[in-house]
C-alpha cells in the first residue's frame, strides 16, 4: 500500500462535550470525519480500528478531548486515519551516565536510612483512658433512669 500524502494532526474534540452525554463518542468520530474531510480534500474516508477503540476506550460518555491521528492518503483514493504513534530516538549515550549515576546513589541510599532509624529516638504510647464527653455522659445517664 504506497502512500502518496502523509500527515499528522492534533484534533480537539472539546466541542463533544457539549453534545448530550450518551452521544459523545459517536460525535467524536463523526468530528474526526469532517476534520479529515476539510483538511484532505476527499469525502472517502476510512477510520482505523485502533482510532475507534481509542475513543471508544473509556465508553460513550467520556471521549478524549484531544487526539493526535496520522492520516495517509493512498493510492486507492481514500484517507486512512489512524492513531499518531511517536517514533523514539535511540539515546544511548545519554542514558549510560543516568544508570551509573543511579546504581551510586541506590548503594548511599540505604546507609542514609539507617542513620535515620538510629536517630529516632522511640515514643512510649501513653496507656490513658480517654473521658467521655458531656453529650455522651448525659445521654448514659438518661439510658441508665
């Protein structure tokens, strides 16, 4: 499947939220059509299923307010709009210092605590039995009558 256009879009979908509750994720994806449709240049559009499930993922009253979607024009004549997934960039370099610089501060971690344990001097709970209020010593002594 070779792609001739391909683009990304952050699409916000706050408008749904003033459609009644039970309609959300219906208009969701029908906002996503129209924004596709005007941003494409093209009516024949396909939503991937991965795009629907994640609106669809917390039910009809919740949609996400915003989405961020790939879509990819194709040879056949229609659009396909899909989830944007973010590629990583390999940082190896970066990442070899943080790890070292972890595994030292992990071994200082636990001789710290220890310091801190000693310190603590220890409290002696205090074996006091507790008054009762005024409200609850009339209310036993009108029981009691």
């Amino acid at each position: 499947m070779s792609q001739e256009a391909e683009r990304v879009y952050t699409i916000n979908l706050g408008k749904v939220w003033l459609s009644p509750n039970n309609q959300r994720a219906k208009r969701a994806i029908n906002m996503i059509r129209e924004f596709t449709e005007h941003h494409m240049k093209t009516s024949q559009i396909k939503i991937d299923q991965d795009l629907s499930h994640a609106i669809w993922e917390r039910g009809i009253r919740s949609p996400p307010r915003k989405i961020r979607v790939k879509m990819a024009k194709t040879d056949d004549g229609y659009v396909m709009v899909s989830p944007y997934e973010e590629e990583e960039k390999p940082k190896a370099k970066k990442e070899e210092p943080k790890v070292e610089a972890k595994e030292e501060t992990t071994e200082e971690k636990p001789a710290k605590e220890e310091k801190k344990t000693e310190e603590k001097p220890i409290k002696k709970e205090k074996a006091e039995p507790k008054k009762p209020s005024k409200k609850k010593a009339k209310k036993s002594a009108k029981k009691s009558k």
